[in-house]
C-alpha cells in the first residue's frame, strides 16, 4: 500500500489558493509555501483524505498528498489533481572581467 506524505499549505497562502482561478494541468507550487507534515498509508489519494477527515491534521484545500514515487497531488475543492514542485531557473555564471 502506497504511503504519502502530507504538505500543508501555510496560512500565509492559503488565502491566496482559495482566490487564484482554477487551472487546467498540472499546478506549480512552491516548497517554500508547505510545511511538511506526517505520513500515512492509503490506498489512494481519496482513501488518506477520508482516513485524516477528523483528525486535527485533516487536509484543507492546498494541502499536498506526496506519494513514495514523488508524485504529487493538490487537493483542491473539485478533488486531487495533479501538481509538481517549482524548479528555479538555472542562473547562468557572469563572467569576471578584469
């Protein structure tokens, strides 16, 4: 059976997450934005958010399911969909001029 790990969106951006417009695809979301939280075992997505439903550490809209493969789903008020951490830019060396 699959373990995911939990992400939980930070106060700070969640009033962000509830007012931005739904997207289709994938969504980027930023590690700064999560703290991470505990693990647990389910047979899918739906099975953990019903399995963490009454407990305190329940899942809230934005929060982030991380399954044992990386891959990562967004709870969103229609449901989990798909979602990927957001990779910076490579920043190019300058080149010293003397």
């Amino acid at each position: 059976m699959p373990v995911y790990r939990v992400h939980h969106l930070k106060q700070t951006a969640r009033e962000q997450f509830r007012w931005a417009p739904h997207t289709i695809g994938a969504s980027v979301v930023r590690p700064k934005d999560y703290e991470p939280g505990q693990s647990i075992e389910a047979a899918t997505p739906y099975a953990a958010w019903l399995s963490l439903k009454e407990q305190p550490e329940a899942l809230k809209p934005g929060d982030i399911l991380e399954a044992d493969d990386g891959e990562l789903r967004i709870y969103k008020y229609v449901g989990f969909e798909q979602a990927q951490w957001q990779v910076p830019d490579p920043v190019a060396p300058q080149e010293v001029t003397s």
